[in-house]
C-alpha cells in the first residue's frame, strides 16, 4: 500500500503518536499524492456540532471525516480496479477507496475521472481512472484535481470549496531498475515517451459540496492552460468566494449559488491562493 503516502494523518501532539489515518490512494502509480492541505470544519447539524476535516485529491474526489476520531461522514468503499499491467515486477493495489454520499451513491467528483477526448481517434485510448501506465501503449487518463492550492469553508453557508483541474495526460513508462537511489531528473525519469497532443483541453472548476451529506451543490467552469496546479479559493463572510486561474483571470463568485458576479484578468498567471 505504500504507507503513509497519500494520507491524512491526526498525531496526539502531546505524544507524538498516531491517533487515526487514512490513505486515499494505494500504492500510488499516478502522481496523485495528496498535496492539498487538509481542512477543518465545524457544521452544526440538529442541534449537534459535527467536528469534520475534508482534503481533496488530484483524482478528483473528496475525502470527509469526523476528525476526532478519522471516521468517514459517509461511507467510503473499497472499490476493484484493474490490476493488469506490463511493467515488470509491479504489482498494482486491487482496490481503492471511492467516497459515497449520505444517500449511498457515489459521490459526484469536483472534475473528471474519465478525459473527455475530443478526437474520436484519440478518444480511444481513453481510460478510467485507476489504469496503470503501461511500457508499449500511450493510454490517456485523467490528471489534475485539487492540487496545491487549499479549499475553503464557509460557516455562513455550511458549504466546502474545493479548486480542481479538468486535464489528462499520456506517457509510456521506462523501466528505473530496483535501486531507491533517486535519477537524475527525478519521478519524471519513469517516463519513456510522452505524447502531449492527447486532445483533451484543461479548465478548471470550483466546485461547493455540502460536507455531512457529500452532494454536490454548485459548481463553476472557467478555462485553464495547464494540466496540474491551480491556486486555491478563498470564501468571505461577505458571501463572495475568490478564484485565480493560471490564464491571469480572477473571479468572483456567489459563494451561495456560484454565479459569477465580477471577472477581471491579472498580467500574469494566479498560482497562489493567498
């Protein structure tokens, strides 16, 4: 599995040892570890105050937990993927964690899990989320998600925001041998060949979701000019929540129903959320 990559960890800061955890991807062969930062949260629900924490992903899901304790709000289900592969010696994890919502359908992501191509030549080599590289075929799959960039909560609204990328990429992988000392040109030296004209435009989108019940409420498109990496968003108690883009465009929505109320466009690109 990896451990503790792609993880949330809660640590007893009076000991300094684990209280809970939680992998969100095992035995990563994609790229996605979990970068943005964790979120805390308090929503008052019936009179009770649920205590959560909620991290994005770059597989475009949303990860909810209490966090006193590191049990999922709503069901998270260990799900079958495909574990065929070319690469010698791999061994792919057989399953992985898929969020569900309170009404136990899974989860409607913040971006896509499968790229959209364009090219109907090219849209075959499309694959599903969770297909391993491979050393002979350029298979698209979906990458970007949440990256560096935070999510934001609103107390007034009850409402989590998450900034996620609409992309792909394709590449065959190389073969690094059996050592862990680290090549030249770092992770990417895994990569035997790329093809970057896999015909599936990057946007972006901020996507609202209710955090108790994992349904998604809202969600804006803007475009995008790269693959990974998008700056966070910012949620005011004015109701207005902040979005940059890597394009220089700046928006301001209604962080209720996220309408575009304002758009300026900056003299470069906005990577950084504050």
């Amino acid at each position: 599995m990896n451990l503790f990559t792609n993880s949330i960890i809660a640590l007893r800061l009076d000991t300094g040892t684990i209280a809970w955890y939680y992998q969100t991807v095992h035995h990563d062969l994609w790229d996605w570890d979990l970068v943005t930062g964790p979120l805390l949260f308090d929503v008052n629900v019936g009179g009770k105050t649920i205590k959560g924490v909620a991290s994005g992903g770059k597989n475009c899901f949303v990860y909810v937990f209490h966090r006193e304790n590191g049990q999922p709000i709503n069901p998270i289900v260990e799900t079958a993927v495909r574990t065929q592969t070319d690469v010698p010696g791999e061994q792919v994890w057989p399953t992985q964690p898929y969020p569900y919502t309170a009404k136990g359908v899974p989860m409607t992501p913040f971006c896509a899990t499968f790229p959209i191509v364009q090219d109907p030549e090219k849209a075959k080599r499309a694959r599903p989320m969770y297909w391993p590289y491979s050393m002979t075929e350029f298979p698209i799959v979906s990458h970007g998600g949440s990256s560096f960039g935070s999510p934001a909560f609103s107390p007034r609204t009850n409402l989590l925001y998450v900034t996620g990328k609409n992309a792909a990429l394709s590449f065959t992988v190389k073969i690094a041998g059996d050592t862990l000392r680290q090549g030249d040109d770092g992770h990417t030296g895994t990569i035997a060949k790329r093809d970057n004209d896999y015909g599936v435009p990057p946007t972006e989108t901020v996507t609202a979701y209710n955090p108790i019940t994992g349904e998604l409420v809202w969600q804006h498109d803007h475009p995008s000019k790269s693959n990974i990496s998008s700056a966070g968003n910012l949620v005011t108690a004015g109701d207005l929540l902040f979005q940059g883009s890597d394009t220089g465009e700046f928006f301001v929505l209604d962080a209720r129903n996220g309408k575009a109320l304002f758009k300026t466009t900056a003299k470069r690109s906005i990577r950084a959320s504050r």
